[in-house]
C-alpha cells in the first residue's frame, strides 16, 4: 500500500551574496525569524523547518498558508526536487506530480516525442505509447504543434500538454500545485472532469492551493503552514475555520456545497 513519511525535515538555501548590506536589509524585512547559517557560514533562508507528517492510502491533504510560508518547498521535497538538509522523507508507491507546467518535458524534443519519453519512462509498449499519444493529443487539441518543438510552444499549449500527459497516467500518490487551476476557461471546463477522475483515482492526494472551497471538496486533512512550520493539521472544517476570516470560511462553504 502506497505510504508517505515525512520525518523531521529542514530545508534553508544559501544567500551567496549575503554580505551585501541592501540585501540583508530587504531578507530580514522580508524572513524575519527564518534566517539561519550553514556549515559553511553562509546566510541561509529557512524554508522548512521540522517539518513531521505521515499520510496512508485513502489520505487527501490540503496545504494551506500564505505566500511564502513552504508549501511549493514541501511539494518539491516530496517530489523528490529538493533534498532535506536535516530529516528524511520516505514514500513507497508511483508518485506523479503536478507542480510546473513544463516539469518534465523536454524543450527541444516535438510533442509527441516528449509523450513517447514519459510512455518509455513508464515502461509502457508500443501500443501503449499509441494509446497514449492519441489520448494526449485528443485532449490537449494541439493539432500540428505536437510534430513541433515544445520551445515554440506559448505558455497556455505548454499547459495544455503538460496538463494532459500529466493526467493521461494513473497515479499512486498524487502531488498538485495551483498552477494546475490556472488555465484559461475554455480549458479548465474541459480539464475538470478529467483533472477530478485522476484526483479520484489516486490513493494518496497531496494538494497546495489557496482555493479553500476545492480544499474543502477534495481533501478529508488540511495541514496549515506557517513560516516554514507545521501550525496546524486536521480535519479541513476546522482547520480551514481557524485559518481563514468567518466571512471567507462561509463563501468557501457555500462554494463547495
């Protein structure tokens, strides 16, 4: 059964010009009490700091937090993107994640040569990587731009790509970004059904967004981050009614009703 464990864990990233007297004054304006030093002496901005949670089959949490407070960090540590400076991470089962539009594609390959990368990744067949290719490309809706390479894609084709190859495969465990609801409106009323059946068929969600009433919708745990910390971690209801104004609690109700 697909598990995720997240024990302890600390991430800071180094300022390498932190000696500059501007850029101290604007990083403590703006990192006030997360500020630390490495090993090496080196100013460092402390984006996580001990962070502890587990998450089982059937678990589907929500991050919330302001801007800033290490939810995109955490995502990326689970995603493997980032390594812990102190802590450990352990996840058993596939993990897909849905963090940047072009995470994972390949600039200079065409469209279909970046679907029959990951189909290869994956291990599939030749008739699989087929399927595949005709279910990406019924979906994305970029005609000839698939025989074309990604770099002249615009960033809503990006997307669209991106979206569809990322939700084309079956996932255990299931990492989401906002950008994920970032789409114009033509897609994302295309990409909705299609985004909830992957969200569904997974067995362990992990979801970072400010929209309280899909957190509500979607998620039976939401952990509040706080400054790189933990602050908070339960049921969404409550959760989400500490976290929020009473006026924006009850429109994030009503919304998910």
């Amino acid at each position: 059964m697909p598990r995720l464990c997240v024990e302890d864990v600390s991430i800071s990233f180094p300022l390498y010009h932190g000696e500059s007297r501007s850029l101290k004054k604007t990083v403590f304006a703006a990192a006030s009490g997360r500020l630390g030093q490495d090993q090496k002496h080196r100013l460092t901005v402390e984006a996580l700091r001990n962070v502890s949670f587990s998450l089982q089959s059937g678990d589907r949490v929500g991050f919330v937090g302001s801007n800033g407070a290490g939810k995109t960090t955490l995502l990326r540590a689970l995603a493997g993107i980032y390594e812990p400076v102190t802590g450990k991470i352990t996840i058993e089962g596939d993990v897909t994640a849905l963090l940047d539009a072009n995470q994972g594609l390949n600039m200079d390959l065409t469209g279909y040569e970046n679907i029959r990368l990951r189909a290869l990744f994956n291990g599939y067949s030749e008739s699989q990587i087929k399927q595949l290719q005709a279910d990406v490309a019924s979906f994305a809706e970029l005609n000839q731009f698939l025989d074309l390479p990604v770099r002249t894609y615009s960033s809503g084709m990006i997307i669209r790509l991106g979206f569809g190859l990322a939700t084309s495969i079956k996932p255990e465990i299931l990492l989401m970004d906002e950008w994920i609801m970032a789409g114009d409106a033509a897609f994302m009323d295309r990409a909705k059904q299609r985004l909830e059946v992957v969200v569904q068929g997974a067995d362990i969600l992990v979801l970072s967004s400010h929209s309280a009433d899909v957190i509500l919708r979607w998620c039976n745990r939401v952990i509040w981050m706080d400054g790189g910390r933990v602050r908070a971690d339960g049921a969404p209801s409550e959760v989400l009614k500490a976290y929020l104004t009473p006026a924006q609690f009850a429109h994030a109700v009503a919304a998910a009703s």
